[in-house]
C-alpha cells in the first residue's frame, strides 16, 4: 500500500537486480499515471518502470563502498506530469555478502625474542581486518592459525598473538625464523575467505656461552730488553656470544708473584695483550709459567655459569747484549785540596750482566771534566788526580764516568761521580774590609776608634776562631791599644786625648790576625786612622789638613808688605806668560824669593801641610 507519508526500507543483496515494485492505492478516476524515481543514484545505479513501479538496479552493487541509497518516488499523470500524489521518501540498504577477504595492514612483521624463552612466552601480536559487515553473520569474523613456523611458534586463534611453541630455542644454533599467519573470515569455517601475512622472528642474544681459549697453552719468547709497557703476546678466548655478551676481560691468576707482567683487554678485538709491568733479566730467570682467565663482563643468573675459562702461557726470555751495569748509579769520592798529583781518590766499578762477561773498559767523559783535573784507568776504574787542587776555587767536582764491553763498543752505561775536595787550612785569615777608622781631636781616652773583624776563606772544623794581637813592636806604642770583644771582633780604643791635625794627621796600626786552623794561619793587617776635626758632640766635620787663617790684628806695615808682594807675582807671572824671555823662569824665582823674606819678617810665613 503506498504510504505517502512514511519511508519505506528495502533490502537489496548486493548481487540481486530486481528489488520490489512501488503501487499506489490512490483512485486514479481513469487517469493514465506514471511512477517517477528522484534521489540517490536514481537514472544511474537505479531505474524504476513506469508503468508498474519495479525498482531494478542498474548495476552490481558493493556494500564496503556504499551502504544504503536514500530515494524518493511519486505518482504523476502520465500525459501532463502532473503530481497525483505527494513524493514520498525510501531508503535503500545494500544487505551484506561475505566478498571481502581479511587483510594485514601493517604486515610484514618482524618481531625479536630473547633466547631460550620459556615455552608460552608472547612474541608479537599479528591483526587482520575485514571490510565485511561486522553485524550481518560471519562474514567479518575472523579466526588466526599458523601456516608456517610450527614447532617452534603457535598463535592463539582469536587475538592473533604468537608465542614460543619450543622449549630450548638456542641463537648459536639459528637466529632468524620466518612464519606465517593466517586469518580467516566466517569464524574459520569452509567457505571463509582468508588472508596471509609473515612475521621474522629473530632471537635475541643471552648470555648463555662461556669465553673459550682457541688454546690451552700458549708460548711466547721475549727479548730480556723489552722495554717496560710492550707487548709480549696475545691471547684470546672466543665467545659464541655476541655483543656486551661475547665481552671478556683477562688477568694472571698464577705464576706472577713478583708482579712482572700484566694483561689487558683490547677493545677492539677482544683480546688479551700480555705486556711487561717489570725489566726482566735473562741471568736472573729464564722463563715464567703464568695462568691466566677469561672472564665474561656481563653475567646471566639464568644461564648458571660458568662464565670464564684459564690457560697457561709460558714465558720465555731471549738473551740480549745488555750494556754494563754499575754498582751504583752515583758515587761520592773525598779528596784533601792538597792531595799530590796521581794521588788515588777512589775507584767505580761495572760488570757485564750477559752470560758471556765481557770485560769493561773506563773512560771520563771530558766534556765534564773540561780543565782534566781527573784521570782513570781504564782497566780497573781507579780515578787519580791529574793536576793540584784549590778548595777556595771549586768545593766540588761532578764529572760522568762511562764504561763500555770490550767486545762491542756500542754496549755504553754511565754513573756520576762526585769529587768534594776537603779543606785544608791554607789560607790566613784577614780584615773582613779595608777599614779606615777616623779620631776626633777633641776624643776621650779609651774611646771606641773602630770595630775589627775577619773573614777566612777556609771551611772551619768547629768554627772559627780568631786571635788579634799587635805587632811586637807596637805593644807599648803610647797611641792605641786593642780589646776582644769575644766574637770573634776586636775594638780599637784611644789612649789619651792630645791628638791634634797638625801635629800628626794619619796614624797606621798593624794588627796581626791568627786563626784556630792546624797548622795556624796568621796575617798582618794594617788598620788606618785619620785624625779629624770634630763639633763638641763628636760629629766628624773635616779630616784634611787646613791652612791657618791670619791674625785679623794685622799691622798696616804687614799688610802692605803682603799686598806689594801680590802685585809683584801678578805682575811676573803677565811678564813672563806675555813676553818671550830667555830668563824669565829666574825671573819669577827671584820675585817669589823675596815675597818670602818679607813675609817672614812679619811672622807670617806658615808651611801649608805637614806629612
């Protein structure tokens, strides 16, 4: 019955063509009416007949890309098109077939899982989709199996995740397995479509291998002057592991009690180098019996172990021509600074540590002993003076003895010796500066005129000590006397206060100087003492002699007398420097001679300085 008013709902499968037919109840009176089809797909994927209101399909229809059509369909007067009816609205549904088969999206897969998981253990998990309807029958029901991979994996049915099927699944033995999965429509049953999908498994590394020497014993020669530090082999222990797994670290376990060598890990290849941590000495010890170990870096508590593994290695040492070794590497030698020429000091001594001992020969690098003040023999290593010797000069002489085999020149070692030269008392002592001492005239009897001490340029014993004396004939000299003043310094004091400038301007005091060495040294030293005019204080003002100034009561007759004189010399020296003259030297002498004469006679004639 057409129902202007309500939508009517026709399923169609998506393979049908012919969907059923619209009829009006409306009373026509006669007309002629026609049915008209508007909306979706209507003239393209639907067609209606007019005359009997059958819906056909055009062409096949699919579900997965359309699922239903909205139409609308009206009754019309077939000569004039005009509506007999109001148009009235269908939905078409396509109804679901079972045409679309499952399908991976993200497939292939790949998946990785440690070894030797425990049977059960979850690997990945693979799914499938349909385009089916999910809510019409099975056609999107989706059931999983395993088509390749089995004893090894399983996949649970209805989730699609893949577990370890196999107990022991070892990487050393296989590290990659391919397996395939499938998903089937319809809940699995036949007539299901299905879908397939693959999924590399790889096994992870664990560590389940211990390391393992390619060798139970290893031999290496190595020369007795392997320098310290050098390799003197390799090992290696292989491990089926790999990565941070397959790691190992080396170490002596045995046989290395004095600690001359060690052994470390090469990054790179993982091997053990052997290298020298001591000098070795072929005279000393031959050959070294070492037990070394392999032990993994990482370890795994499941496996249980072991996770190291030990070899012997032997050590042999190679002889080398070694060149002489001294007794010791620095020698110390005493000598007296008057030791005579070839006087032995001291000797050195070398041997050649091979097993052939060959013999040593000495020589002194000169280029430490510049001046050869040393000699030595070359047999026996005895080291002479070769010239006299001065404390004062050098304390000390360090020079380099070398001694070299006879059989290969080549062969050179070196030692240092020492030379202290001893001291002797050869030298006396004497004034510690070149005093000058200066007296007031106007100075008190025992007054300080100076301080004296000395110096001595040799190396005292106990200390040096110094005796001051006069000399034997100044012992009573009535001027100066001298006081110890018990360290080692002596004051010279003054005797009486009636010195005077004009008098006696300088006085000499020669002290002798004695010091405490065996046998005694002594020196006589001269102390000079300038008399000087001092203020009342005691402030030294002047020390030279100074001419005396005139009497200011001069009478006219002296000062004439003194002024004729004046011009007369003015007038002599102009004579004589202005005028060429034969006789002017007597001329000049005659005129001087009587400015004397006459400055006598008035008593002021005063010789200038006195000595």
């Amino acid at each position: 019955l057409w129902n202007a008013h309500s939508k009517r709902f026709l399923l169609l499968r998506s393979r049908d063509f012919i969907l059923q037919g619209l009829h009006t109840d409306l009373d026509v009176g006669g007309k002629n009416i026609k049915y008209v089809l508007a909306g979706e797909g209507a003239g393209t994927i639907f067609a209606i007949n007019e005359l009997t209101g059958d819906i056909h399909a055009m062409k096949r229809l699919d579900r997965e890309e359309k699922a239903e059509y909205t139409l609308t369909a009206q009754v019309v007067n077939a000569d004039t098109d005009e509506p007999l009816e109001p148009p009235s609205e269908f939905i078409i549904k396509v109804q679901d077939i079972n045409d679309n088969p499952p399908q991976f999206n993200e497939g292939p897969y790949r998946a990785a899982v440690p070894e030797m998981s425990a049977v059960g253990t979850p690997v990945t998990r693979v799914t499938a989709t349909d385009a089916d309807d999910p809510v019409y029958g099975n056609s999107a029901k989706l059931v999983y199996s395993i088509l390749e991979g089995q004893p090894y994996f399983s996949v649970e049915p209805n989730s699609g995740t893949i577990k370890i099927a196999l107990h022991g699944m070892d990487r050393e033995m296989r590290e990659e397995y391919l397996v395939v999965i499938q998903a089937k429509d319809m809940g699995g049953h036949m007539g299901g479509l299905s879908g397939t999908t693959t999924v590399t498994v790889t096994l992870m590394d664990i560590n389940d291998n211990p390391p393992k020497f390619s060798k139970s014993l290893y031999e290496f020669v190595i020369p007795e002057d392997l320098p310290v530090g050098k390799m003197g082999g390799k090992v290696k222990a292989n491990d089926r592991d790999i990565g941070e797994n397959s790691k190992s670290t080396y170490s002596i376990i045995e046989g290395d009690d004095q600690g001359m060598f060690e052994i470390v890990t090469d990054g790179q290849t993982q091997e053990g180098i052997l290298r020298l941590k001591k000098p070795i000495d072929y005279e000393s010890k031959r050959s070294y019996t070492l037990r070394v170990e392999a032990t993994n870096v990482r370890s795994e508590p499941s496996s249980g172990g072991p996770f190291k593994d030990t070899a012997t290695v032997k050590v042999v040492v190679e002889d080398s021509d070694e060149p002489p070794v001294f007794l010791k590497p620095v020698y110390v030698l005493e000598v007296n600074e008057n030791a005579p020429v070839n006087t032995v000091i001291g000797a050195v001594t070398a041997r050649d540590p091979d097993s052939t001992g060959s013999l040593v020969r000495y020589f002194i690098d000169r280029h430490t002993d510049l001046e050869r003040q040393f000699n030595i023999n070359v047999d026996d290593g005895k080291i002479t003076l070769a010239k006299p010797l001065d404390r004062e000069t050098d304390m000390w002489h360090n020079i380099t003895v070398t001694a070299t085999e006879v059989r290969n020149h080549s062969q050179i070692s070196r030692a240092i010796v020492a030379i202290r030269v001893m001291d002797i008392n050869d030298n006396a002592p004497e004034f510690a500066t070149e005093y000058e001492a200066f007296l007031c005239e106007n100075g008190k009897p025992g007054q300080v005129i100076q301080t004296v001490s000395a110096v001595d340029k040799d190396d005292p014993i106990q200390g040096h000590y110094f005796d001051y004396r006069l000399v034997p004939e100044m012992l009573n000299n009535p001027n100066f006397t001298i006081k110890n003043n018990q360290d080692n310094s002596i004051s010279v004091l003054a005797k009486h206060d009636t010195f005077r400038r004009q008098k006696q301007e300088m006085y000499f005091l020669p002290i002798i100087v004695t010091d405490n060495g065996n046998p005694p040294m002594s020196s006589t030293n001269t102390l000079t003492i300038r008399v000087c005019g001092c203020s009342k204080d005691g402030i030294v003002q002047s020390c030279n002699v100074e001419a005396y100034v005139l009497p200011i009561g001069l009478s006219m007759g002296a000062l004439i007398a003194i002024l004729a004189c004046i011009i007369l010399l003015l007038g002599e020296v102009f004579l004589c420097c202005g005028v060429i003259s034969v006789n002017w030297f007597d001329r000049c002498t005659l005129t001087l001679s009587f400015c004397i004469s006459v400055l006598k006679s008035f008593n002021l004639f005063y010789p200038v300085l006195t000595i």
